[in-house]
C-alpha cells in the first residue's frame, strides 16, 4: 500500500507550496498548509546547514547511539509535512532550478528581506510575467513598503515596535515579550489566510498575485480591544499583569496551595462567586456593583478578594466555581498539560517515526469534519529530499 493511500485527501490535496522561508513566521505558514494536504518542498541552503533554526538547540533527536541529528526541537515545531531540498540560490543551477520549481507551483512562500530575491532574479516581478497563475507570499519584518521596509525582522523587534509589549508583564515591572515567538506565529497565520483568500481568487479568474504580509503589521493587528481603546480615548493603556483591562476580577489569583486564573465575566457570575467567599453583601456595594464600577475600583475589590482567596486552595475554588457556573482554571506547567485526559482526547501530542527515531509532536488544532488535517511527513533532516525530487519528472507529484 503506498503511503498516500493511508490518508484521506485533504483540503488542499493537490496545492504546490514552494517554500522558501525559514525561521518561524514561514514555516508556521507552510506546515499547516501541508496539514491540510499541501504537497510543500522545503527550499534549504546547503552551505549554512538549511533553515537557521536547526542549530537552535538542544534539544535535539538522537539516533540510536546518541548521537544528536539537526532535528531541532524548535524546528521540528513548524517543520512535518514537507520535504527538503538542498538548493544554494546563490548559484546559477540554483536559481534555475527554483525557477522550474516555481513554474510548476501554485504558492512560493519567502521571507527575504525585501528586494534580497531581485538579485538571483526569484522576486515576484521576475517571476509573474512568466508565471501568471504564481501566488507569491512575501513575509518581511516592516512589509515590502515604508521607511523601515530594509530592516530586519524578528519576533522580539516586532513585539517591542508593534507594542504588545508596553502592555505585556507587571505593572511596576519592565516591559515583557511573551512566552513564545508569537508575532511571527501569528504573522504566519495571517499570511495563510491571505494565501488561501488568494488561492480562491486564482482559482475562479486565473490570476496570481503577492502577498505582503509583514511581522509588525501582524502584531499591531492582535492588539485588538487594547489597541482601540487607545484610539478611542488617546490614553496610553497600562501594564497590568494578569489582569484584564475591561473586565474584573479577571486574572491570576493567590490560593492556598498555589494559583488560580478567575474570569467573572457579568454581574450574575459576580454575585455567585462572592457566595462561595461569604462575601454576598459586596455585590451591593456602589463600588463593585457592576462592571464599570468594579473597573474604577479594581485595587479595593481585589484588596479584599484576595486574602479571601487565600484560605482556599486550588482544588476547592476550581470545584466550587464550576459548581456555581463561573469560569476558573488552574495555571498548569506542560508535564500536566501534555498528560491530561483533555489533550489525549484533542489529539494535540502526536508521535511520528523519523530518521533518526521518534518525534513528539505538537498536534494541529483544526478539527474538520470531511477533510481532516494529516500528517503524513516528520520533519526531514536537511536536503534529505534533494535527489528524489530533482530527479523526479514531477517533482511535486511524488507520493507522501
């Protein structure tokens, strides 16, 4: 049986992703293209070792005898459902063969910067013209436009420029990026809808475009309800930790045993949690009395709240607000997260065989009903593809 034949086609079975991209932002992109039935050829340059985050360890796999691949963990983490071909662009043969790869694709994927590809003459303007049909996303750290379009992009540069985080950490505390490389994830997201919006175009006229999407535009358009509320009132927002800047009490709280997160979000739900604390006659108080209010006078409420909290540990808050219908959870570490009953149930860690062993894996959220996600591939180790490909009369159309 041949390995294709043990998947159901996917959504996008059939599209040619061209994947030029590395790092995190492109390859978040293309992975879940690939997920969802993309045939992706992961473009790699030899010379450097490929896509940078391959020395971005440990960890890494190690074979049998312990010897670590250049399966990062990191990259291993955007990197399944394709294939490396080791290509120097560089080159002349190089350039030529991506152009015959480029011929044949639907999607070209890039995060040069700007203008880097003109030189080897791979950018979208010496390529459409022969290639009509070509969607062509370019990801960049400020966009293909605008005065700061030659500068490089990374995630921690875009979450200071774009913001996020003068509103992220403390509030007498530094400004705090987030945990992980968000921007670029969600750059990459951004950048599949717009390639998939695309696609759907090129599929019902015939033509191809580019696609600019940029890390710091990304950013500034998650900052959502903290970014509107600044240009409705011109007021600078604050750094509030864990706390939520329309809504209270919402946020982190000190129990006995640990922490607990809380998330009342109207006034019924108020009033019920404040029976578990016997603290009923604070729902007539003016001050806390709706939303607004406690908003105003969020240090008093929580001033109260929280020795309150403490004389109960996690466990018994968690059991009483679910009992009561208000929104509580715990604050887990991954060993818990990745051994819950809920994450076994979502299918979110999967397990793959790979050159040189087995990979763990973060599972992909999309659950659909007729054309289910699928992995087909690991991660490959660098230019693993190269011969099969190149020397295939279709290089895409090689069996996953």
């Amino acid at each position: 049986m041949a390995a294709s034949d043990m998947f159901p086609p996917g959504a996008l079975d059939g599209v040619k992703v061209l994947d030029l991209s590395r790092i995190l932002a492109g390859p978040t992109c293309t992975q879940l293209l690939g997920d969802l039935g993309a045939t992706v050829l992961k473009i790699e340059n030899p010379k450097t070792g490929g896509d940078d985050t391959r020395q971005w360890g440990p960890p890494y796999v190690t074979d049998s005898a312990g010897n670590p691949s250049d399966l990062s963990a990191y990259f291993m983490a955007a990197n399944r459902n394709k294939r490396s071909v080791a290509v120097d662009i560089a080159t002349t043969d190089g350039q030529q063969l991506i152009r015959r790869l480029a011929a044949e694709a639907d999607i070209l994927i890039e995060n040069f910067k700007p203008g880097g590809l003109a030189k080897y003459g791979l950018d979208y303007a010496s390529l459409k013209e022969a290639h009509p049909r070509l969607i062509y996303c370019s990801i960049s750290g400020y966009g293909q436009t605008g005065p700061n379009s030659h500068k490089p992009g990374y995630d921690l540069m875009a979450q200071g420029y774009g913001g996020i985080m003068s509103l992220t950490g403390e509030p007498d505390g530094a400004p705090m990026k987030a945990g992980v490389g968000i921007a670029d994830v969600m750059c990459g997201m951004y950048a599949c809808v717009g390639i998939l919006a695309a696609l759907r175009h090129r599929d019902q006229t015939g033509e191809g475009q580019q696609i600019d999407v940029a890390l710091v535009d990304a950013q500034i358009a998650w900052l959502i309800n903290e970014g509107v509320n600044y240009l409705t009132t011109g007021a600078l927002p604050q750094r509030r930790g864990n706390n939520h800047p329309n809504i209270v009490p919402y946020g982190v709280y000190e129990t006995a045993d640990g922490h607990v997160i809380l998330a009342v979000g109207n006034d019924s739900q108020f009033k019920r949690f404040l029976g578990f604390l016997n603290l009923e006659g604070l729902a007539e108080d003016p001050r806390f009395a709706s939303n607004p209010a406690r908003i105003t006078h969020r240090d008093s409420l929580n001033s109260i709240l929280a020795p309150a909290l403490q004389r109960h540990s996690t466990t018994a808050i968690i059991a009483a607000m679910e009992e009561r219908k208000v929104p509580a959870g715990p604050v887990q570490t991954l060993d818990a997260v990745f051994a819950s009953d809920q994450v076994a149930a979502r299918e979110m860690a999967i397990q793959m065989e790979a050159d040189p062993g087995r990979v763990h894996l973060i599972g992909n959220p999309l659950k659909l009903s007729r054309t289910p996600v699928t992995y087909r591939r690991p991660p490959p180790l660098c230019g693993a593809d190269t011969e099969a490909v190149l020397s295939a009369a279709d290089p895409f159309g090689l069996l996953d």
